[in-house]
C-alpha cells in the first residue's frame, strides 16, 4: 500500500538526487593535484588519500579528478612543500605546520607544548587562530588559500630510558617535534635533538637519544614501542597540525560556486572526521603502545604508561608563559603578537609579550 508518508519520502528522495545533481552542475570541471604528509601515518592513509582520491571526484559527479601523492613519496622534505605551492609547482600541499616556521615563524603560535592539553582546547585554539593563519599563508605564500587545519594525535614523549614524570626529562637527549618543544624541552633542562621522522626508531635504540617526541599511534605505526620502555602521555610537542593550502593562481581559476563547495566538502568531510578521530586515535595510540585497553592495530607493545601530575602541569605552564611565549613573540612582528592574544590568547587566559 502506497501512504501519505511512502509518497512523502519518495519525494525528499528525488529532491535530493535532484538537487545534488544541480549542485555537480554548478561545479568547474577541472582537476586537482594533492600533496599530502606522511604517507605511512594513519592521518593520510583513513582520511587525506581517501577524501582526495575518491570523496572528491564522487561528490563532485566526477567533474574534478585528482592526482594524489604525498610529499615522501615524491622526495621531498615536509618544509619544501609550501614553497613549491607558492612557485605554482604544487597545487594544493598538506604538511605539519612546524616544518614551514623558518619561513613563517607566526604559523607557530597555533601549536606550543602544553598549550592545549586535550583535544577540545586544542579545535578551540585552532578555531581562534584560523584567520590569522589565512592571512600568513596569504602572505608568505603567494595568495595561497587556507583549506583546512587539522591534528595528529597528541604529542607524547618515547623513552628508552626510566623516567617517572616530566622533570626526569632534565638532562636527557629527546628528539623535538618542533622549534618550540625544543625549547620546552631546554626549559625542563633536557637536550632538545633535531631528528628526520624516520631515523627516530634507530637513534632511539642505538642510545644516540634517550627520548622522543610523536602522536602516540604515530608512534606505534612506526614501531617506537619496540625500541622504548616508557610513554609519558601529556602533549609535550602539543598536536603537530596539519595544514592544507591551495595553491593562489589555482583557487583563484575556480569559480565561486566551486570555492564554496570545496570548502564544505573540506570542512564536513575531512576536518570534521579527524578532529573527532583524534581523542580516540590518542587513547587507542597510548594502549596498543602498553597494552592496556583496547588495540585494534596489530600486536601490541609493554611500554610503562608514566602518570603525570598536578606539579607537571603547574610546571609546563610556567615555562610557557616565561620562556616559549616571550621567545616566539621574539621571533615575529608585534601585529603578529596582538592577534595571538586577541585569538589564541583569549581562549587560554595567556598573553605573549615581546
């Protein structure tokens, strides 16, 4: 029997096929060329390569096709990346942010150890900042437009040494995410060492470092538990975004229909699924690393989960306000300071000051 309600979803039905179908319509036919991050990490491989390579040229009714790579698959360095963007040699780039502050040091007040200590502050300070960065991609790059802002899970530090809380860190070798975990790291009193990604794991077990920093399931993707005993949890490194830019020439060839379009698709369809992935990713990273809970990612490790403490927080906050702050405002223009604080600042209750 055919209802009032049978009939009444059968035209919600059409009018949607319809009105995604008038949507395609609206959208350039053209193509688009991605250059992701690390290919071997979780980040690129469940939602980068799938949301380029598939989602894409799916919801735009096959009228954009892509070309997908990441920038280790092409040789390059994670800091060349954006530059190749800005020289109209890569269309649209992704890279950890803190491998572009040489060129840009105002992209690092998104991302400061200990600056968000859960994955709620830190969409919050993301959020903040994200004008600011629209502006300093614009600048530094060309025009280059800011597509989306997203985390690797929290920052943790891999022992391969006993440690029991963050001040056991003093006096350590320990590999830096960062420009700005190194310096937190020197605060603490340890040693911060400037590692490639890749060479950690043999560094670690040779003892040329007692420690390092990475996402926790970054880290058990690459095997990190197998040459280190102890997982200190707290985002000493912060949560490395993730940074996607399009090229400006090319955001400009689009028209204003498919800018919108991709934006949506962009922020429905990749950021928000990452965000919400990162608390899980975190908590899913930290137990196949010791074994304790739920790990869905192969074998797991027996690596020491070190508690941290109401002092380790009490101390991290000091140094941040004392050193890492005045260093970056140090580093940047004071237009760059003021809008900090007026963003990132007002959501943290931190100010920086030259």
């Amino acid at each position: 029997m055919i209802t009032r309600n049978s009939l009444v979803s059968a035209a919600a039905i059409t009018l949607a096929v319809t009105g995604s179908h008038a949507v395609a319509q609206e959208i350039d036919e053209t193509s688009l060329s991605y250059v992701g991050s690390w290919s071997s990490l979780s980040l690129y491989q469940n939602f980068e390569r799938p949301f380029w390579e598939r989602h894409i040229p799916e919801a735009s009714g096959e009228r954009i096709s892509t070309n997908v790579t990441t920038f280790d698959q092409m040789g390059l360095s994670g800091g060349e990346v954006y530059r190749l963007m800005g020289r109209d040699v890569v269309e649209i780039a992704s890279t950890v942010i803190n491998y572009a502050v040489q060129d840009a040091p105002e992209l690092e007040g998104l991302d400061m150890p200990m600056l968000a200590p859960d994955v709620e502050t830190a969409r919050e300070v993301a959020d903040a900042y994200r004008p600011v960065l629209a502006d300093a991609f614009a600048k530094r790059y060309q025009n280059a437009q800011l597509l989306a802002v997203v985390p690797y899970p929290s920052q943790m530090v891999f022992c391969n040494v006993e440690i029991d809380g963050l001040s056991d860190l003093a006096g350590k070798k320990v590999r830096a995410s960062g420009r700005t975990t190194a310096e937190f790291l020197e605060a603490l009193g340890a040693e911060g060492i400037t590692l490639n990604f890749s060479e950690v794991p043999g560094a670690l077990q040779r003892g040329v470092i007692d420690c390092a920093v990475t996402g926790s399931l970054s880290g058990f993707s690459s095997g990190w538990h197998e040459v280190s005993t102890h997982l200190y949890p707290l985002p000493v490194g912060g949560w490395d975004h993730v940074v996607t830019a399009m090229n400006g020439n090319k955001w400009a060839s689009l028209s204003s229909e498919t800018q919108e379009w991709l934006m949506s698709e962009i922020h429905d369809n990749y950021e928000n699924p990452v965000w919400e992935s990162a608390v899980e990713e975190t908590r899913e990273g930290i137990a196949c690393l010791t074994g304790e809970g739920e790990c869905t990612r192969g074998d797991v490790g027996s690596m020491v989960l070190v508690e941290a403490t109401d002092e380790d927080f009490s101390e991290a906050t000091r140094h941040l306000e004392e050193t890492l702050l005045p260093n970056w405002a140090n580093r940047v223009d004071q237009e760059w300071v003021d809008r900090w604080n007026e963003t990132i600042g007002s959501v943290t209750g931190l100010t920086a000051a030259k």
